[in-house]
C-alpha cells in the first residue's frame, strides 16, 4: 500500500485521520490552506506539507491521497471540485473502509467512497466515487449510491433504494425500500422519506402543530 497524504485538516480531517490510521495506512502528511497560512508545522503528530499546490512534489504513482473536506448539503464542493482536480492529475484517492464496519463481499465502492465505523452495507450495494458513508449508517441490499454523495451518521435506507449525485442525506434519516433521489435532493435529519424525491427537492421532517390549549376563564 503507498502512503496517505491527508488533504484538509476539519472535523472530518479528524475522522478520516482515524480510519486511516485503523487500517494501519502510513499517513506521511498533511495539506491545508489555513494551516499553510498560520505557519502550522505539525497537526495532529503529522507534518504540514503546506497547501494543495504542495502535491506538484510528489509524484502520482508514490501516494494516494484520503479526502478530508466534508460534504455539504445540495450541489457541486470544495471536496468534489479537489477530487476531481487531482484525479485529472494522476492522483488516485483509495476506498477506505473502517474495520469496524460490516461491508458484504458483493458491494462495489468505487475510487475515493469512505465507511467509517459501525456502517453496514448489505448485498449489491454500490458506492459512487467519493461518497461518504458516516458512522453508523445502515445501507440495505441493492441500494445505488451515485458520486460525491454524503449518508450522514445513523441514516438508515432501506433495500432498492436509487441515490442521485451530490444527494445528501442528513443525520438520522430513512428512506423506505425502492425510493429514487434525485441528484443535489436534501433528506433533512430525522425525516422519514417514503416516496421519490426529484433533483434538487428538499424533504424535511413533518412536525405536528402545537397543541392549542383551551384559554382559562
């Protein structure tokens, strides 16, 4: 295995540094702007190689590079826009699967997915390119993952399910078997989606209205 230059030093730096470092990969530094710009050294025990531009060094075929920029809801990002800059480079982002999450021996994840721990992928399932599959995740049977799509931490699909690129679906959510989301739909946290979604349509939780109380005499 080549060693591991993290990009992005956020929240989700943090996570990917973790699963990196569970499955025993060499991470060999770091690249982020804000730290370049602070001066930074070292973040979190590894060396701060300096901002993007600090790749032009090193050579395709020495490194694979782990995606530490999160997704965020609803379109093209920063961590699309970098993956796809330095895949047109000749850099290659590994799928990395945590070793405490269940991933069964026919699903397929394509360059740059990530399953962090506790998720579980059942039978047929397929992730695109890049897409993040957080902590604890369920993803059942013959689900569809398109690219550069984020499954928040607790979010739980059913069998069947078609999701769309650039699709996110937020903390806690479920989505019934056999429904379709459209490419950049929002799932909001906690909602329970039982029927398609089109490109681009958001889907919150249905809240009750307050009870009204009688008014007292």
């Amino acid at each position: 295995m080549l060693p591991l230059v993290l990009i992005g030093a956020g929240g989700h730096a943090k996570v990917v540094l973790s699963l990196a470092r569970a499955l025993g990969r060499e991470v060999v530094g770091v690249c982020d702007p804000v730290l370049a710009r602070e001066g930074a050294t070292y973040w979190r025990e590894l060396p701060v190689l300096g901002d993007d531009d600090a790749l032009a060094g090193w050579a395709p075929d020495r490194i694979e590079l782990a995606n530490g920029i999160g997704q965020q809801p609803q379109g093209a990002t920063v961590r699309q826009r970098l993956h796809d800059r330095l895949t047109q480079q000749g850099f290659r982002f590994p799928a990395l699967v945590h070793p405490a999450a269940w991933v069964d021996p026919s699903a397929v994840l394509e360059d740059g997915a990530q399953v962090m721990a506790g998720a579980v992928l059942q039978a047929d399932v397929t992730v695109g390119a890049s897409t993040i599959v957080n902590t604890g995740a369920r993803i059942d049977h013959d689900c569809r993952l398109g690219r550069h799509v984020h499954v928040a931490p607790g979010a739980v699909l059913c069998g069947g399910v078609e999701v769309g690129d650039f699709a996110f679906l937020a903390v806690s959510c479920t989505v019934l078997p056999l429904v379709r989301i459209g490419e950049c739909a929002l799932v909001g946290a906690g909602a329970v989606l039982t029927r398609s979604l089109a490109a681009g349509d958001t889907h919150l939780p249905h809240r009750r209205a307050p009870t009204q109380l009688p008014t007292p005499r």
